[in-house]
C-alpha cells in the first residue's frame, strides 16, 4: 500500500462570516463533485445552502475512485 500525507491550509477571507467545517475528497479522475453547465447536486446545494456536507460526503464515500471522504473538524473563523 502507497502512503503519502496531504496539507492543505484554508483561510477564511471573508469580513465576520464563519464558514461551515470543510468537506474534503481524495478521489482519482472517475469522481467529479460537480459539472460544469449543469445542476448541483444534492449534496453540493446542502453545502452552499446550510454548511450541511453529509449528503456531498456520503454520495461521495460510494462513487468510483474515491479513495477517502471526510469533513474536517470545527468550522473556520474569519481571518
């Protein structure tokens, strides 16, 4: 089995908005979150609507070529 380690460092920009904790996908090129020219999906409309990733994270634990799906602990303070 091949390891490797991922660090990803997100900053929230905005002026006094928390942003929902951030749902993450390592998939390889059978997986797409979304299309471009066409409608969300459930999952990514809860996201962009509540904060809600676990619809996105559990349609995404089931698709192809995803190796691991997961959201990130405690949401993101502006700044």
């Amino acid at each position: 089995m091949i390891s490797a380690h991922y660090s990803v460092k997100i900053i929230n920009l905005t002026a006094g908005q928390p942003l929902s904790p951030p749902a993450y996908v390592i998939h390889d090129a059978k997986f797409s979150a979304f299309s471009i020219g066409f409608a969300a999906s459930v999952g990514v409309e809860k996201i962009a609507e509540s904060g809600n990733s676990s619809n996105f994270i559990a349609a995404a634990k089931m698709s192809p070529g995803v190796l691991k799906a997961d959201v990130g602990v405690g949401g993101i303070a502006p700044g």
